[in-house]
C-alpha cells in the first residue's frame, strides 16, 4: 500500500512533531478517503475543514496524546472519530468512542473496518454508558467545560480529562467553576491559533 505523492509532504511536516510509522499514516489516509466518501452524505466534519484534513482532525487529535494518562480512553461525542480513532490508530490506548448518532457509528465503523483500528464503538447517549473505569475523558466540540467536567467526574477513575478547546476557554473555566472545584492546564494548540488543549484534574463537586 502507498500513499498518494500529494500526502507525502504531510507525512513529513507530522513528523517533525509526532513520531508516526509509514503504515499508520497511510491508515490516515484511507482514513480520509472515507470522510471525504461519506462526508456527502453525512455531516461528519465543519463544512470547509474537510479540505485542512491533516492539521485540522489529524494534528488537532494527534496533539492530545501527550496529556493522556493510563490505557483506557473515553472519547465524548466522537462524530466523525476525532480525536478517538486518531488516538486509537496512532498511540497504544484502549479507546472506547461512544456517539449517539447511528449513521456516524457505522461510518466509524467502517473505518474501524478498513484501518484495523483497535476502538471499541458504542451508539448511545454518554448518559446510557454503563462503563465507569476509564481513566482519560476526552473530547472535541462536544459540550461546555461544565458538562465535560461533570462526565469527566463520572467516567473517569481518574477524575481526569482533556479537551480540545477554543477562543472561549476561559469564560468557560469561570463557568465551571460555579459547579467544580477542579484543577487545570491549558496548553496552545500546534492545529488551531485560537484553540487550545485543556487538562482536568482532582475534580470535585461544589
């Protein structure tokens, strides 16, 4: 299998940040054959980022496999697999993705299909979950801080978390802390000039 030559420049520029295999990237890459597939159909990605694959899905999830602690990962409202099938094919997690719409499940289905990704896919609402032994929480414009915080603290063993945020991030903070006393980092994002990476740690309701 190989990649097309116009992929291969991104091979390199990921590269220069995270350490990943040939095999994985062209993984990545039948990975966005069937978003750009599917995305015809239905709405997996923000309409215009489909073009900004690479840095917009693949680096903005790449990027939060450096805060992940322990094996076991929950990924929030995975949509179109971001960033938990991208955690799943690139780091060595037990990556459980839960989505309560049933056509993006059988898409990441597919995906999981053809990339061999190890990802475990429940269609549910995060509420119906009755797994409580994860020890990362995380996710991408599935929610406000408030309510990750809240899954977060129900989910995670840990009491741990990492999202992926925007330009709001701090308003949202100040809002959770109205519920949480919690602690947190905010780290820049290398996808998004205006997002940001957030941990939560040692979460405790008020």
């Amino acid at each position: 299998m190989r990649t097309h030559k116009g992929e291969d420049v991104f091979f390199y520029e990921i590269n220069k940040i995270y350490n990943v295999s040939r095999e994985t990237f062209e993984k990545l890459v039948l990975y966005k054959e069937l978003l750009t597939k599917w995305q015809k159909a239905i709405n997996l990605v923000s309409r215009g980022t489909l073009d900004h694959f690479w840095i917009r899905h693949v680096l903005d999830s790449l990027q939060i496999i450096e805060y992940i602690k322990g094996n076991r990962v929950l990924d929030i409202g995975s949509g179109g697999g971001f960033p938990g099938v991208v955690v799943a094919l690139c780091g060595d997690f037990d990556v459980t993705c839960v989505d309560s719409d049933s056509r993006k499940i059988t898409f990441l289905e597919e995906v999981a299909r053809i990339t061999s990704a190890n990802v475990n896919l429940k269609n549910i609402r995060i509420e119906k979950l009755e797994d409580y032994d994860f020890d990362t929480v995380c996710a991408r414009g599935f929610s406000s801080l408030s309510e990750l915080i809240s899954l977060t603290n129900t989910f995670s063993r840990k009491k741990y978390g990492v999202f992926l945020k925007g330009a709001k991030t701090q308003s949202e903070i100040l809002e959770a802390n109205k519920f949480f006393n919690f602690k947190y980092n905010i780290f820049e994002s290398k996808a998004d000039k205006s997002g940001c990476v957030i941990t939560i740690s040692d979460i405790f309701r008020i």
